[in-house]
C-alpha cells in the first residue's frame, strides 16, 4: 500500500516538481482540499481522468475511512494541498496520523517534497535558519497578543502567517510588542506581484502601500 503527501507550488505553476507530476500521473486516487483547485492544477499539467476524493480539515471520519479502504483494495493515492507542502499548517497530518494507526508499519507514505512558504521566505530573509521555529497562523481573535508575546521571547528566528485582512493589525502589535526586532513580510510568494518588505516594523510600515493590501503573507522575525 502507497500513500503519498505531495507538495505543490504556492503560487508559480513552474515550481511543480516533475516528481510530483510522474506520482499524480501514475496514482489511482487524488485526495485533496478543494477539488477545483485541484483539477485546475491537474488540467494544467494534462493530467487528466483521475478521481479526486475532497479531504479537508472539516472532513468527516467517514472520509477518511473512505481512503482507508482505498488504499486496503490496492489504490495508490496521493493527497496534495491547495498550495504548498502538505501537514504544514494544513490537515494532511491528520490524514498520516489516522493511516499510520490503521496500517502501522504496513503502508508505505512516501513524502515528495516541493516549495512551501516557510522556506522561500527564510531563503530571502538573511536571518539564522540553523534553529528556527514556525507557529503556524497568528490567531484570529483571542490570544493574539500571547502570541506575539511567545514571538518575542523566541530565541530562535521564528516564522508565522498572517492573512490580508488582519495584516494592519499585526503591525499594530508588532509595534508594541517589538518594535526594535528586524523582520521581513513576504507577500504573494512565487506569486506575480511578490513583495518583500524589509526592516524594523516602522521601516515597513512606511513601505507598506494601499494597493498592495492583498495576498498571503509570511512573516519572519529575527532572533534575539
């Protein structure tokens, strides 16, 4: 039994490995967070013909079960996520963790790496990458400020995402919380109007514009 975690580009359509494509090519099945990302990926590519199963972090444990007894008929399956590398802030780890309880050491999950935001962004950040840490999405709401609180104290270059309609905000608690700490804020990574500011926060903000307030962003914090 063959399950694969394949990663997917961000952004670049031409980040796609040609690994990756020789394994969605060959697999039975496709599991994946929105089949109409999916399918514009597959099109692309001509990869045409092959059924997708929709798997994402409010799926059901009927779904997974669905994929259980796939992969126990001889299915190869692959799961992708909308972009970037699976189980990373993402509920491909969930699907691991639930087919390595069912089959323990009787499958083989088979990683094919690629691109992923956190990388490309301490790739162009000039911080230490030797130790860092990733804490995934800030929050939305409550304990927002204990986040960047545990930002703060890191003594590790840390990375997070922040997503468009909270960004302004994020600058606000920067500013409070530490405003003397280099950082850079990745927009629209790989993507046609990447951007990349530099600096402390009110550096950044200055170079912040208006019209630029659209996107994905990464965020990375130099360490102590």
């Amino acid at each position: 039994m063959e399950l694969y975690i394949v990663a997917t580009p961000i952004g670049n359509l031409s980040d796609f490995t040609f690994r990756a494509k020789e394994i969605l090519e060959k697999v039975d099945v496709i599991a994946c967070e929105d089949t109409r990302h999916t399918k514009r990926l597959l099109e692309h590519y001509e990869i045409l013909g092959k059924k997708l199963i929709s798997y994402h972090q409010h799926s059901s444990a009927r779904t997974l079960e669905q994929i259980v007894k796939l992969l126990k008929t001889g299915n190869k399956i692959a799961y992708v996520s909308d972009a970037g590398t699976p189980s990373i802030s993402d509920p491909g780890a969930k699907l691991v963790e639930y087919v390595v309880e069912k089959f323990k050491n009787d499958i083989n999950i088979i990683p094919i790496p690629g691109v992923s935001a956190i990388t490309a962004a301490l790739m162009i950040s000039g911080f230490k990458a030797d130790n860092f840490v990733f804490f995934g999405f800030i929050p939305h709401k409550k304990g927002r400020q204990k986040f960047l609180q545990k930002v703060k104290d890191s003594v590790s270059t840390v990375v997070f995402y922040e997503s468009v309609h909270r960004i302004k905000k994020l600058f606000t608690g920067i500013s409070e919380f530490m405003p003397d700490r280099e950082l850079i804020v990745a927009r629209e990574l790989t993507k046609q109007f990447e951007t990349i500011y530099r600096g402390k926060i009110n550096d950044i903000i200055e170079q912040f514009k208006e019209e630029h307030e659209k996107g994905e962003f990464t965020i990375v914090v130099r360490s102590k």
